[in-house]
C-alpha cells in the first residue's frame, strides 16, 4: 500500500509548499507594514501596498480551492507561481524603497526552489525574470521618507535590521522547504522506477504465459496422433501381453500429459473462481508442507514454531501457496535431507525460513537468481524462484536467499499481516 503521500505527485506538494511558503512571507510583510504604519516613521504609499498584499491572499486561496480538485499539477503551472511570487515581490519593493530595500535579496528563494524542483529551463527563465525585476529596480523606484530626527542613523538601524530579518527568513525557507521538496522529487523518482520495474516484471510474466499457451496448442496434436497410434498398436498386438502393458503404460502417460494441459488451459478461469478463506498461518503453513510432502517423499524436514500466542490470520491466494511449493522445492532440490522449516510472526510480518545444507549460492550469479529462464540446476526451466517472487510480492510480501556460514542456503519469505496481503 502506498502512503497518502506518495499518492500525491511532487509538483503538487510543493505547490501546498510553496503556498505555505506565501502566507508566512504574507505574514510578515503585512506584520512589518502594520508597524511600520503605528510608528509613523516612514511614508507610504498604503493603498498601492494593500492592494498587493490583498491580491497575494487571493493567490494563496485560489491555490488551495485548486488544490482541492483532482487535475494533476504541471511543471509549467508551478513555473508560473514562482514568477508570480517574483513579481508580487518586485512590486512590493517598488513601493519600499527599490534596489535599496535589504529584502531585494529575496529573489534568491523562488530561484533556490526553481533550481531544486524544475528542469533547468524553467530555472534559466526566472532567473532571466528576477534579474530584469531587480534591474527595473536600480531606475525606477519609490524612495523611502524617514522623518524625524536622526534619519540617517535610523535609516542604517532598518537596513541592517532588514538585512538580518532577509537573511533569517531566506535561511529557514531554503534549509526546510527546499529540503523538502527535493525530497518530494527524488520520492517520486523512486516511485517511477518502481513502476517501471513492476511493468518489466509484468512483462516477463506476460511472456512465460504466452510461450506456456502456445506450448499448450503446439503440443495438443502430437499428444493426440500419440493416442491414436497407440489404440491400433493395443488392437493389432492383442495376444501379446507384455507389450500391451507397455502399451497400456505408454497411454496413460499421454493421457497425464493431455490431462495437464487441459488443465493448464483451465488454470485461470479456476483460480478466479476458487474462493479465498481466512485461516491461521499455522494451518496455512501446516497444509501446504503436508501437500508438498506427498509431492517429495524423499525430503526431510524439521518444522519449528519460533513464536508464541495466537497465530495471525491470512487469506492466501492460490498462486501464494504455489510459491511457497516452489521455495520448498527449490530448498529439496538442493539438499533434502534435513531441511528447517521455521515460523515466526510480529505486529507488522509473518515470516517463514526454509534452511538447507546444499552448495549455497554462488556470488558470481546471485543477482541473476530470480531472473526468468535462469537456472542453477542441471534440470528445469528457470522459473520457479520467478514466478514465486511475483505472487509474494503481489501479496505485498519479499522472498530474499542468504547463504549461510556453516554451507547451504537460508530462503525467508517475510508477508505482512493479513489487512494488507490482498
């Protein structure tokens, strides 16, 4: 399951940002002019500077109504804010003093956002926007009236004190919005590879089901021209009993092989309408070593249940219980005398280990192990560990190999609690 906030795409939660980012400069700059206005020490033109700060509220609850619909949040549209905030800044300035307000170095916070959350053109092209503004600014500008006394000295008071305040305020908006939404985008990068991943995935599953039905029709007719051949050899060799043993041998294997495909062709269809019950791990667990037992006689195994209290419940899909067949299969062929089989659960997982004594794995191909068609052993198509690890990771669950120090291989399947397995 994803997290509500890996629901949302990155432009949209820096623009919630960057909105947050304009009440609290809104804030401040209404708090500044409203001191400004009961100390009488400067002349302003107020109306103008109202009007700005009123049309900057506006934005700021037009954003959020926006941001309440569903349309998705464009690299272009979020552009297009910063070089509001640029302009609403240059006309503020042009009432303060211009060029010589300390607060012309805010320029730098929509262009830090800019550089950290677009791709560089739109970076390029506010910055081209900030540099005509603080230009237009040199020239054209309405100056600061002190009066009373000491205006000189109190001039230099405000300006350093606006130069601290600049400072403070572009510190705390870069160290922690921006780190933010830096953030927001690499989460997102993330989450596109891991679509992207998931798809390839998909892809190849897509191909070994292909490649099964066409083997499934490709093979139908030989195994029916079998069938026949072999119902005349029966009918023409009658008196012969030894060879209609054989023969008879002979026909119901080709009758396992055209029963398995039938089967195959079914497969789907079955397992869509195979209800799915909630049961207790154990049992679960339990079941399928029994199932996979009558399969391999051979192995043997010692089962241990390393936790205590009630068992967690889970509602397993078919195509989970066969992956669980294939670990175990996996494990006896490579080593099956003495396999551990181990059960423990937490509050978030449910975790099962399949220990052997084989060979291990061998460093030089473990990142290839899981890869359709790819295989350690002498016989077999390469698939079982692949189509196992899509099933545990389509119930939300991981399948890791270890070797182990004392020689073979630990196998954990770790699945979570049962409200988030299907």
């Amino acid at each position: 399951m994803l997290a509500p906030t890996q629901l949302l795409s990155a432009s949209r939660q820096n623009l919630w940002r960057l909105t947050w980012i304009r009440l609290l400069v809104l804030s401040a700059q209404a708090g500044t002019l409203g001191f400004t206005y009961l100390s009488d020490w400067v002349t302003l033109d107020w109306m103008p500077l109202l009007g700005i700060l009123l049309f900057s509220l506006s934005m700021c609850v037009l954003i959020s109504l926006r941001l309440r619909g569903s349309w998705p949040v464009t690299e272009l549209e979020f552009a297009t804010h910063l070089a509001m905030d640029l302009l609403i800044h240059s006309g503020l300035l042009y009432y303060v003093g211009g060029s010589t307000n300390p607060f012309v170095a805010y320029y730098l916070v929509p262009l830090t956002i800019a550089a950290a959350t677009l791709p560089w053109l739109y970076s390029i092209v506010l910055s081209g926007f900030a540099l005509t503004g603080y230009t237009a600014l040199l020239i054209w500008y309405r100056p600061l009236h002190l009066q009373g006394e000491q205006v000189d000295e109190l001039l230099i008071n405000l300006h350093l004190f606006g130069m601290w305040l600049n400072f403070a305020l572009s510190a705390a908006f870069i160290t922690f919005f921006v780190s933010k939404m830096s953030e927001a985008v690499r989460e997102q990068d993330q989450l596109r590879a891991a679509r992207r991943e998931d798809s390839m995935r998909d892809q190849q599953l897509l191909a070994v089901a292909t490649q099964a039905a066409g083997a499934a029709h490709e093979l139908s007719t030989p195994l029916s021209t079998m069938s026949v051949l072999l119902t005349e050899l029966r009918r023409e060799h009658g008196q012969e009993s030894q060879l209609q043993d054989d023969l008879t041998l002979l026909q119901e294997q080709v009758k396992l092989c055209k029963g398995t495909l039938q089967q195959l062709v079914r497969a789907a269809e079955a397992d869509r309408r195979q209800a799915i019950e909630e049961q207790s791990v154990t049992h679960w667990l339990e079941t399928a070593l029994s199932r996979w037992h009558l399969m391999r006689p051979e192995a043997t195994y010692k089962y241990q249940l390393a936790s205590v209290g009630v068992a967690p419940n889970l509602m397993p899909p078919v195509d989970l219980t066969q992956a669980l067949l294939n670990l175990l299969n996996n494990a006896a062929d490579a080593c099956p005398d003495n396999l551990v089989i181990r059960l423990r659960w937490d509050e978030q997982w449910m975790v099962i280990t399949i220990r052997d004594y084989g060979a291990g794995v061998p460093l030089a191909i473990a990142e290839q192990l899981g890869k359709p068609f790819f295989t350690t052993k002498g016989k077999g198509f390469g698939l079982g560990l692949f189509l196992s690890q899509i099933s545990v990771i389509r119930a939300g669950g991981t399948v890791k190999l270890y070797n182990q120090d004392g020689g073979g291989t630990l196998t954990e399947l770790r699945l979570p609690q049962m409200h988030t397995v299907l």
